[in-house]
C-alpha cells in the first residue's frame, strides 16, 4: 500500500511545506508558487498550484516529494499531523 494519497488539497500540500519550514514568496507568475526554506536542501522550490487551488494527483505528488527529497513515508508522518488519511 502506497502512502501517498490519491489525491490532496494544494492547502495541505502547503501545510506540509510549512511544518518542513518552507515560506511562501510573492510570485507574478500566473500558477507559479515558491517557497524558501534557509535550512533544507533545496532551500527554494517551485511549483505549480493547481487550477483553483484544487487537489494535486498522486503523479505530481510524488514528483513534488522527489524534488523535496522526502520518502512517501516521510511525507505521509508530515501529513498525519494535518489530518487522518483514510486507506
């Protein structure tokens, strides 16, 4: 069983990002968001919000947790702080 959820809301998404310690910066980029963190690697991270801040989808989940360095497992303790992900 995967622990990556099939789908999450972008707000829960950017929840986590928090909790790692990443900080939303302006951007004038239509869907375009960054975050900077000063003590993870990599310490400025893009990515694309979804169309009215829905849910992203599993792909782009786990190509968002590559790019964070962070395992399912790692990502799934993170978002059990937020909310309960049923199976």
């Amino acid at each position: 069983m995967s622990a990556i959820p099939a789908q999450l809301p972008w707000r829960r998404f950017v929840s986590v990002l928090r909790d790692l310690g990443y900080r939303p910066m302006k951007s004038r980029r239509g869907s375009l968001r960054q975050f900077f963190c000063p003590t993870r690697e990599p310490n400025l991270i893009s990515f694309h919000e979804p169309h009215s801040g829905e849910s992203l989808h599993k792909g782009a989940l786990s190509d968002c947790l590559r790019r964070l360095q962070l395992s399912p497992d790692e990502f799934a303790q993170l978002l059990g702080r937020h909310y309960k992900i049923s199976p």
